[in-house]
C-alpha cells in the first residue's frame, strides 16, 4: 500500500517532470510518443491504469518465479540495476537510492537463499520486490521496458496463463508442469541449473532493456 500511494501522488504531480525527464535523456522516438499518448489521453488516465496493471501484474510475477533456491532473488537483480540506472539518468533519484539499496538486501539475502537454501523468502518478499520493480518503471516512465528487463517474469507468468488455458479448453497441457521453471526440473535439469540459466536470462534481457533505450 506504501508503495502504491507513492507512486499515485508521484504520478499526479509528475506528469510533466516525467516528461521533461524523458525528452532531456534523448530516449528513442517511439519511447516518447508513447509517453505523450498515455499520459495525455484520457487527462492520464490511460497512464494511471497502465502503471496500476504493471504493478499487480509484476507483483504478482515475481512471486510465480518464487519456486527455486535463489531463483527470484537472483533474477531480481538485473533489473533492479537497469531501473536504479535509469533513475539516475532521468533525474528520479529516489528511484535509484531505493533500487540499489533494495539490491543490496537482496545480495545479503542470497547468501542464505542459495541452494541449499536454509532462509526462504516467501510471498512477503516476492511480492514486494515486484512492486518495487514496478514502481521504479512507473517513476521512471520506462513503463514499456518492464516486460523486457523483467522478461523472465513475464515467460514464467505467460506459462502458467497458457497451461492453464489449454487445459481448460483441450484437457492437454504445453509445460510439463507450470511455472515455466518447473517444466525444465522435469525435464531432468537439476535445480541450480535451471536458476543458473534464468539468471543469464535475466541479466541479457536487461542489456538488452539498456541497449535499447541509450
């Protein structure tokens, strides 16, 4: 609830800084066209609903990916990098204090997460970390770069969307088990396998996530 209130006055209060952020670090073309539309159509409103769905839906996210040793506290921090970067760059330095100081928590944390792990995170933390995330997007106007940075959580929700719905509609299932993690453990890759490779995923798709917007 803190963070969603923060993020609402930010939002109404913003809407021209976060403007002014966003022409003044030269972003992309596109990027800015974006920012106009959402943010003028419907006096905002298309903006506001767009940072409330990203919000619940990377919350909510992170905590599907919740399911190994290590494996959303790792793949957290990739983008809590980008989006602590970016925030220095548009000028939201909150953004950035917040971002590094919640990655240095998470570092700490990982030493006892890792497999095997002998602290577990639970929804508590899982879905703090996603409203976090999806905060940082929100205050830095970098709405649409959120299912890149964090496309391990989009895969991993994604996942279990469709599992469920072909079930529903076909009796068969795509995944051998959903969330996405679980269908290559049953595909005989061990544990930290599985965490080591959507940690490299994680952390290339959030170059990518910088590449795109320098």
């Amino acid at each position: 609830m803190t963070v969603g209130k923060a993020v609402w006055n930010q939002i109404q209060s913003n809407d021209h800084r976060l403007m002014r952020r966003v022409h003044r670090w030269r972003a992309p073309r596109w990027f800015r066209i974006f920012m106009i539309v959402t943010t003028r159509l419907g006096d905002g409103w298309l903006w506001y609903a767009l940072g409330l769905l990203a919000i619940v839906a990377t919350t909510h996210a992170v905590n599907l990916t919740d399911g190994l040793d290590g494996l959303a506290a790792g793949t957290v921090l990739p983008p809590l990098a980008v989006f602590a970067w970016l925030g220095w760059r548009v000028g939201a330095y909150g953004v950035t204090y917040a971002d590094v100081a919640l990655a240095a928590a998470v570092i700490g944390f990982l030493g006892y997460n890792r497999h095997p792990a002998r602290v577990f995170m639970g929804d508590t933390g899982a879905l703090a970390l996603g409203a976090v995330l999806a905060a940082s997007a929100v205050l830095t106007g970098t709405l649409l770069l959120l299912p890149l940075v964090g496309g391990v959580f989009a895969a991993e929700t994604l996942s279990v969307i469709l599992q469920v719905a072909s079930y529903k509609t076909t009796r068969k299932r795509i995944f051998r088990m959903s969330p996405l993690h679980h269908h290559f453990e049953l595909g005989g890759w061990p544990e930290t396998k599985v965490t080591a490779r959507f940690w490299t995923a994680s952390a290339l798709l959030s170059l990518a996530g910088v590449a795109l917007v320098r």
